[in-house]
C-alpha cells in the first residue's frame, strides 16, 4: 500500500501543473491562430469553385504539419490557390518559410506543390492557368521557420524560465506555510506558555529546552520536550501509546520500532533527581506521567 504524499511535495507539483498549463495555453495561441487562417483560406478556395455549401473538415495536425481537408471534390486552379495563401499567411507573425503541397485524397499522391520563403519573389506561379479537374483534394502545409527573430525567441525562453520559477517559488512558499501551521497545530499547548512549569522539584521550559533542578539543568531535544509536554498535560492520566505517536510524531513516519520507549528512558533518566516523578508504562496501553 501507497504510504501518504508528503503535501508540500504535492503543492509544489500543482503549482508546476498551473505554470505548465499557462505555457502550454500560450503555445496553443500561436495554433490555433494559424488553424483559423488555414480555414479561411479553404473557405476562400470554395467560394472561387462556387461553392458555398461544402464545408471545410477540421483542420489537423500532426508533427508541425497542418492538413485541410473538405467535404466535396471542387476544381482547383493553383493560380488562385497561390495567391489567397501568399495573402493570408504572408503578415502572419508566427511563419516565415513553409511548404505548400495538394495531395489527391485517394491516392495520397501530390499533384501541385510550391515553397514560398520571404526571400522569394513569387510573380507567378508554376501550372499558372492550368486547371486541376474536380476532385477531393487534401491542402497540406508544413511550416519551417517562424519570422520570431533569435532575440525574440530568448526573450519569450526567459518569460517562460521565470514564471516557472514564479510557480516553484510560490509552491514551495505554500509548503512551508503549510508544514508549520501542522507543526504549531501538533505541539502541546503547553508550549504557549512562558513560564516555567512545575514537575516535583523540576521547572520544565519548554521554550529554551530544558528541566531545571537545584542540582543542575538537563538539556533535552524537541522530540523530548513535546514528549514531556504531553505527558504533563495529563499528568497522573494514562496517555495512549497511539496518541502520543500521533502527537509527538505525527505522520512523518520518522520512528520506528522501539523509538519511543528509547526517549522514554531517556526522560526517565533525567528525571531521576526526584524520585516522586515517575514515568510509568501501561503494558498494552501508552504511559503516564505520575507526580507526587
């Protein structure tokens, strides 16, 4: 069984999966900005075959290819068929260089192509004024370079480098508030306080970590202070071995074994100074603290 997913780790992976989303939305813009025009140029091509019924099929694409495809064969003149392209694609700040080829939707074979590059005059173009016969055709379109200079590119490379950083940053920022407002909620309250806590002839200080006797002063670490603390908070009152795992531990799965019945000695050992402070233990059941 799948032990539980640390919740700062999850933050951090929505908070990449909102950035990732943001960016890939971006990328989708450019897309679909270039399907649009591609449907018009088909919606275009059947007007000029006087055709103003048939509709133009989805536009697809596949591996930086676009393909435009229609619902009924139209004669094709490439005369025309350069020239509405040339138009609608050639202010169209997402291309530069692209490869136009018509492929007979049967055979899958072209039977008209040309490249345009902005290099290029293009006066007329090739088969000008020869007629392709009324057929199903398919348009299709490869695109080679985009007109987004280098300088351009790197800066829209560092746009996307910094909101990645934004959403791990905020991610993270969210985890460690999350992880100490479960760490504060786990301590014993009797942390809050500032005095100084009276066990037998000890004066526990949560704050500064140590048990206070006239015969000297005991260091003790977080885990024994928040042990002791909730032993203290039901002194004389069995605690529930679960309870005090759940507590002091909570599920950060960071003991094993016999991890507490170790800082329950250790407890008992600085507790020795007094003998009417004892630490019992309730086989098969937790611990009681027993003052007096």
């Amino acid at each position: 069984m799948l032990g539980k997913i640390n919740p700062t780790f999850s933050l951090l992976i929505i908070g990449l999966f909102v950035i990732g989303s943001v960016l890939h939305g971006q990328e989708n813009t450019n897309e679909g900005i270039m399907k649009a025009h591609l449907r018009k140029i088909g919606h275009e091509l059947l007007l000029l075959a006087n055709d103003s019924t048939s509709r133009v099929l989805p536009i697809e694409k596949k591996d930086g290819v676009f393909r435009v495809g229609f619902a009924s064969e139209f004669q094709l003149n490439p005369e025309n068929l350069t020239t509405i392209i040339n138009s609608e694609l050639k202010d169209l700040p997402i291309i530069n260089n692209y490869l136009v080829e018509v492929q007979s939707c049967n055979s899958k074979e072209v039977v008209y192509s040309y490249q345009y590059k902005t290099s290029d005059v293009l006066d007329r173009p090739s088969c000008g004024g020869r007629l392709l016969p009324k057929a199903c055709y398919n348009l299709v379109f490869t695109i080679w370079e985009s007109k987004v200079s280098i300088s351009e590119t790197s800066f829209q490379s560092n746009q996307k480098m910094k909101w990645i950083l934004i959403g791990v940053f905020i991610s993270i920022s969210l985890g460690v508030s999350w992880f100490l407002f479960q760490w504060k909620k786990k301590r014993p309250d009797v942390e809050k306080s500032t005095d100084l806590i009276g066990i037998g002839s000890f004066q526990f200080d949560p704050i500064q970590m140590k048990l206070i006797h006239p015969d000297g002063e005991y260091e003790l670490t977080g885990k024994e202070v928040d042990l002791l603390a909730q032993l203290y908070n039901s002194v004389n009152q069995i605690v529930d071995r679960d309870v005090i795992l759940q507590t002091v531990w909570g599920d950060d799965g960071d003991y094993i074994g016999r991890t507490l019945d170790v800082f329950i000695s250790k407890l008992r050992k600085k507790l020795e100074a007094d003998s009417t402070v004892r630490i019992l233990n309730i086989r098969g059941v937790g611990y009681k603290l027993v003052v007096g």
